[in-house]
C-alpha cells in the first residue's frame, strides 16, 4: 500500500480490511492474548479516528495526529509480538 501512488479510497479499503482481521484475531484470541490484541484494536481504531475525513487539503492538518496514532500503534503492535513471543510453547 503506497498511498500518495494508491490513493485515498485504496488506503480507505486496507484500513477496513486490517479492522476486519483485528477483529476476527480479537474473536479467536486465549485469555492470554485477548488484552494485548485489545491494545492493538484500541491503537488502531485511534488511528481511523486520526485519518477520518482525510484527503490532499487536510493531510497537513491531520499528520500530527496520524503520526501519534501511528506510534502508538506500533508499541501496542510491539507489546502484542512480546505477549506472543512468551505464550509460544517450547520458548
């Protein structure tokens, strides 16, 4: 996904995508898993709230905030690899 190249309605679809598969991961979760993927939903659907109504003539307005949802998805992301990384048998 490249979105200056692709586009708004392609950024648009990946991100319905990406919440259709958190939630079936947040479905099939164990106990353990649940509040990390939890993190994960929250962080993202911070993100939706940062990139609605996105276009051209408010993507500077709208960066900062992207850019902070986008960081706090990436350690609700990290601290999800970390809880996975533990719960995997043999480890």
């Amino acid at each position: 996904m490249k979105p200056l190249q692709d586009g708004l309605a392609a950024l648009t679809t990946a991100m319905a995508d990406v919440k259709t598969s958190l939630g079936a991961a947040a479905a099939s979760a164990s106990a353990a898993l649940k509040p990390a993927v939890e993190g994960v939903k929250t962080a993202f659907s911070e993100l939706e709230t940062a990139a609605s109504g996105l276009s051209a003539d408010t993507l500077r307005q709208q960066a900062p905030a992207i850019n902070t949802a986008l960081r706090q998805l990436g350690t609700a992301t990290a601290t999800l690899a970390t809880t996975l990384t533990r719960s995997c048998p043999g480890r």
